[in-house]
C-alpha cells in the first residue's frame, strides 16, 4: 500500500512530544512493508531539518511558518500561547497549500491511504477524493479534554463554553468525514459514538515506552521513592503535581519520612522547579531516559484531573512492573484494573503509604501490573490489525472502483 501521513507537527525520530512520537513509531512500522510519505508542519521556533526523516520514508515535504523576521516574531509571539489556539491559528494560516499537497500527492503517488494525524488535520480529508481511505487519528479527543477542564474551571480565560461548543461540533464533523477514526482508548471511541453511532473506529493504544521498561527488575526499586512523569510545560502535569504535593504528599510525608517524591519531566516552570526546595521533593526538568527512574521508584502516580486518552505514565508505570496510583479520570483511557484508583486525597495518600510499608502487598501489586502489562500491552500486535484492517479496505474499495468500470 502507499501510505500519506498528514502530521501537524514533525514526527522525526528523536522528537521529543509524545504525539510526534506516537506517529514516528507507526510510520517506522508501517514503512517495513508498505510506501510511506509525510506531508507536516514544521516547529517555526525550533526548525527541524527534512532529513531527519527522509531516509526513512518515500517522500516528506515540511510546510515552513516564519521565513521573515516579521513572521519569525509572530510565530514566536502565538508560541508563547501554546495551546489549541496556536495549533488553530497555524494550520488555518497554510491550509490552502496542505490540501493543494494532498491533492497533488494522492494523485502523484498513487495514494490508498491518507492518515490525518491530531484532530486539527480532519479539515484535510476534504482534499481526499475516493477510493483513497480517509482516515483521522484522534490522539486525544480533544472536546473530551476541554469539556472536562471546564468543568474544573481550569481553562477560564483561555477557552469560553460557545468556543468549546463550537469546536466540538467542528471535531464531530471532521470524524464524521473520515472512514476510519482511530483513537487511543475505547473510551474515547465510546464518547465519540455517543454522538456518531455508526462510526468506524479503531482503538491503537499508545505504544509508550512499554518494551524499554518490561525488562525492570523489582529489585532495583528504592525504598519510599515515589515517581511522577510528564511533560512540565503542560498545565494538566503542573496542576496534578501542585495537587499532589499540597493535598497527598503531607500525610505521605508523616507517616514515612524517608519517602522522597520524583518530579520528573522536561521544562517545568518556575511554580515547579520551586517545589525542590520543600522535603523530600526532587524536581529532575529534562531527562534523556526514564528507564532508571522507573527502575527506582517504588510507587508511580498519575494524580490528575484532566481527561485525556490512555496515559502513557500509567501505562509506563504499569510495565515497569510498580503499583500505580492514580484518580479516576486518570486511569480512565487505560481501564487497568491493577491500578489502585483514589479520587479523595487521604485515600490516595493511605494507598501510597500501604505500598510504600507493605513489601507483601507491594510484591503482589507489581507482579499484577508486570502480568498486565505482558497481556494488554502488544502494540506491535494492534499495529498488525491496523495494517490488516487498511489492506482489507483497500481492496475492498479497489474493487468496487474495477465492478464499477465494468459496468
């Protein structure tokens, strides 16, 4: 088959954002047995040269932001929002030239598949005339995201419920457009069949860093070390974190004080890296490898409150052969049932304590997580029903194309 990826944001091999990651791992899969191209945005503050992924693909074209310096401060300026609203304003201000590309490179290349990446590109399946399948991979379902930060209160003044409306209405139409919506959770598939109950979906867990951790020994583990990962410039990280330590860590802290918790994630702000100062906090910023901090930890958590897709951390955590504690929202795109869920923070802190005193129910805790980890956790095995599933619409499609010539 030949396959065009439509990326937002450059998916190298070494990129450090998990979406981007998530895409190079499945075009690194994919291009073992099949033609794949890449049509993405580039980074307008950190350009990343097209050779990064050239080797590895049949052809890449990465569409340039700031080529003055007018335009390189503008970027600059939407950067420092972050955000939905920098992702929106950067894929309208190019959008005639990507859906001109996918015209010209279906049609150049023979395409059979188009797979729309982060829900933003479902505006460019309308650039995809059949058979060619049409696909859009929901890497969160983003009004789930929004709906429940607004909930929280946590997006005030920077999304209002009509915006939020509005754009739950614009990603409903976008699945709606596709043959195909792949997503990270069957929770996310669900919330979206609520609303389109005959879409076609197919759920593609996060592939993670599951096989570099499932080789940890749980004797490596560090007696009271209690590890939290993410991504520290994203405000759903910052505000579990500050949660955490205000509400969870004090009674964790009391009853055993030698506990020490690990903050471990690239660009924390300032309300963060502060934390260090307060005992038995460590606060890493970037790491160029989990693994030994995984390997370490006794207990990991995932304390947030924003609903997103299959938590790479718990999944992680999970691998790695540890108790992971986590609320309820957080463990809601995994489902795991070895993970021990606490919504109420005394709940969550007695959980982290029996853990981190109990070495039989720590025992019994993490062969439970490793078990599920080796049965749950096949992505290479999810990316071959994927492959399966696209191969089989092609033909399909192919041939009703040929019935339809012959008549």
């Amino acid at each position: 088959m030949n396959i065009l990826f439509v990326t937002q944001n450059y998916p190298y091999p070494s990129v450090r954002h998990a979406g981007g990651q998530e895409f190079w791992w499945l075009i690194d899969a994919l291009r073992q047995h099949h033609q794949v191209y890449v049509l993405t945005f580039d980074d307008p503050i950190q350009p990343v040269p097209r050779e990064a992924l050239a080797p590895y693909v049949q052809d890449v074209k990465v569409i340039r932001y700031a080529l003055s310096l007018p335009q390189k401060l503008r970027a600059a300026l939407w950067a420092g929002l972050r955000g939905y609203v920098f992702q929106s304003f950067r894929l309208r201000r190019r959008e005639w030239e990507m859906v001109r590309l996918v015209r010209r490179w279906c049609k150049r290349y023979a395409i059979h598949v188009v797979h729309c990446g982060w829900t933003e590109t479902g505006r460019y399946l309308k650039a995809v005339d059949p058979p060619v399948l049409r696909v859009l991979d929901e890497i969160d379902v983003r009004y789930v995201v929004e709906e429940w930060a607004l909930q929280r209160q946590q997006q005030r003044g920077r999304l209002e419920p009509d915006e939020v409306k509005q754009r739950k209405a614009e990603e409903l139409r976008y699945c709606q457009s596709a043959d195909l919506v792949v997503t990270r959770s069957q929770a996310d598939l669900d919330s979206l069949r609520q609303y389109l109950p005959g879409l076609k979906g197919f759920v593609l867990p996060p592939r993670s860093n599951v096989p570099h951790l499932l080789h940890i020994d749980p004797a490596e583990a560090v007696t009271g070390q209690v590890l939290f990962t993410g991504a520290m410039n994203r405000q759903a990280n910052v505000e579990a974190v500050r949660w955490f330590v205000s509400e969870v860590w004090p009674p964790v802290k009391m009853r055993n004080p030698q506990a020490q918790f690990v903050i471990a994630g690239s660009q924390p702000p300032q309300q963060i890296t502060a934390l260090a100062g307060q005992p038995g906090i460590v606060v890493t910023g970037d790491v160029p490898d989990l693994y030994p901090y995984y390997a370490h930890s006794r207990v990991v958590v995932a304390p947030m409150w924003e609903a997103s897709g299959c938590l790479t951390k718990i999944m992680d955590g999970i691998a790695a052969g540890r108790p992971v504690v986590a609320t309820s929202i957080a463990n809601r795109g995994t489902a795991a049932p070895c993970v021990r869920v606490a919504d109420d923070p005394a709940a969550f802190a007695e959980a982290i304590n029996a853990f981190l005193e109990n070495d039989g129910l720590w025992v019994e805790a993490a062969q439970r997580a490793r078990d599920y980890a080796l049965h749950h956790f096949n992505w290479q095995a999810a990316v071959s029903a994927l492959e399966n599933l696209y191969q089989s619409q092609v033909s399909s499609r192919l041939g009703d194309v040929l019935k339809g010539e012959r008549r």
